[in-house]
C-alpha cells in the first residue's frame, strides 16, 4: 500500500494556503515523494503534486484518516483530536491572526497543549518542515486515553476565557444580533410608516409590520445568530412555535406601549415606534437565547 499524508485545514470560513506552500515546497525539494490528499475547505490551491478537494465526504474522509501513516493539520481540536484517536503520527500547524488565517491565536495554545502532553509536533511560524518530516518517522506519539476528552474541555474553557479570545468572538453573538435587530427594526418601521402613509388603520400596520419582521428575525436569528443546530421536523417545529409565540408576547408589549404613548399621550409616531422596537429587541434577545434556540436537539 502507497505511503499517504493526508492534510488537513478544517472547515473554516477563512482560507489557509501557507501550510499547503510549505507542503508543495518540500514535494518540490524531493522531500516528500509520497501520495499526499488535502482536504482543503474554504482554501483554493493549485497544484499539481497533491491530490485537493474542498469537502471530502464524511466516509471517504475517515477511510482516509485511518488509511494515513502521517496527518498534516491545522490547530483545530476535532482535525487533531480525530487523528489522535487513531494513532496517528501527526504534525499541527496553527493558523494565525497575522496572516489573517483566524480571528485570533487560540489554535497555537490548542497545538500547544497536545504537543506538551506528547501527541504531537508542532510546525510553528518559520520552522523547517523538511526537518519535522524526517523527525516524525521516529516521533512515537502518545496513545490516546479517555483523559484527552478532559483536556479538550479545559482547551475550550481556555479559549473561551476573557484572555484568550477576541473581543469579536467573546461578544460576536450579542453584535450579530444587535445587527440583525437592527435590519429587523428597519423592516418594521419601514412596513409601519408605508402603511400608515397610505392611511392604513393604525393597528393593522402594526400587525402586517411585526409578520414580516418576525418572519426575517427567525430565519436571520436561527442561521447566524444562534446557529441552532436542530434538524429534526419535531425540534423545527418546536423551535418555530416558541419562537412565534415569544414574539407575540413581544408583539402584544410592542402594541400597549404605542398605544398608551400615541394613543393616549399623544407623543410621536414615529420616534415612539423607535422606542418601542429597541425596548422589544432586548426582550426578544433574552427570550430567544434562554428559552427558544438550542444547539442542538
């Protein structure tokens, strides 16, 4: 059976071709002269010395993994974690935010850790991967144990602590949601005051406004907001009916508030409907994170 390396650069949003450049350069140098598959994500490269493909289908990309006498990866756990399983002899790489390769460095604490406990080496900025490839033949990694999945745990914890993320990924969700809010206010508004221009009854704008935002909100909110993961027609369904149902509750808080600022005191439509979108965006935000979107079913 042909020697394989399989390389490995997750499913990022961001591309990462360095580690492939250093690759190619040491297929180039005559210093790897084996089959060599890259499963290359969001990352687009060229070459002709390696075998690339985006997404390897789930399968194939196990049969892959266990077929592999050495793993090229990025920092990422799962990638790292799923070769350790395995045995694997494995080199890790991490992306890194100066290159614009991730949101931060968390990846070089990841790799850190593993190659501390012995599973791994490291392929740090600058380092000679011809040098590592010829050390990994003799490199003995560590056997994986039920302990490691312990160690993952404080990794994420790691992580996810407020001296190891990026201001973005420690506030991202709050943001994406203000912004989504935001588009969502807009909807409303936007549908409110075109009604009423066209002397639509007062209370029906409000309705026809709140059906349309809400229906942007729950798509906007369960894709990139929350990212629920629910899949199953009994988890949607659920999701979508406490979902609407939350909303109605925030769409009945929505219509006593416009009614006694409007209605009775007499104060601006349209600054008063500012109001009242921002007072709902909060309550909807503590609803939707609390009671309505899971990570998965």
């Amino acid at each position: 059976m042909d020697f394989l390396i399989l390389v490995i650069l997750g499913t990022q949003d961001k591309v990462f071709p360095r580690l492939l450049e250093l690759v190619d350069k040491e297929i180039e140098k005559g210093n790897i002269k084996d089959r060599v598959v890259v499963q290359a994500g969001q990352t687009k490269y060229e070459s002709s010395n390696m075998e690339i493909f985006d997404l390897v289908p789930a399968p194939e990309f196990e049969k892959l993994l266990d077929e592999a006498d050495i793993v090229i990866t990025h920092g990422g756990a799962g990638s790292i974690l799923g070769a350790i399983k395995r045995g694997k002899k494995i080199i890790a790489c991490a992306r890194l935010a100066k290159y614009m390769e991730h949101h931060n460095d968390h990846q070089k604490q990841i790799i850190g850790e593993f190659r501390k406990q012995g599973y791994l080496l490291e392929l740090e900025d600058g380092d000679d991967l011809g040098k590592l490839l010829k050390d990994i033949k003799k490199f003995k990694p560590k056997k994986f144990n039920s302990n490691t999945k312990n160690m993952i745990k404080l990794l994420n914890d790691y992580m996810n602590s407020d001296n190891h993320t990026s201001w973005y990924n420690k506030y991202r969700e709050a943001l994406l949601y203000l912004f989504f809010g935001g588009c969502t206010t807009l909807v409303n508004i936007i549908t409110f005051n075109l009604l009423r221009y066209f002397n639509v009854d007062f209370n029906v704008s409000n309705v026809v406004g709140w059906i349309l935002s809400v229906l942007f909100a729950y798509i906007t909110n369960k894709i990139f907001v929350f990212e629920s993961k629910i899949k199953s027609k009994k988890g949607v369904l659920k999701e979508a009916c406490s979902f609407f149902g939350f909303r109605i509750i925030s769409l009945i808080m929505d219509l006593v508030f416009m009614n006694i600022t409007v209605m009775m005191l007499g104060w601006n439509e349209f600054w008063m409907k500012i109001l009242s979108n921002i007072i709902v965006i909060i309550a909807n935000y503590v609803f939707s994170k609390l009671f309505i979107f899971k990570k998965k079913d």
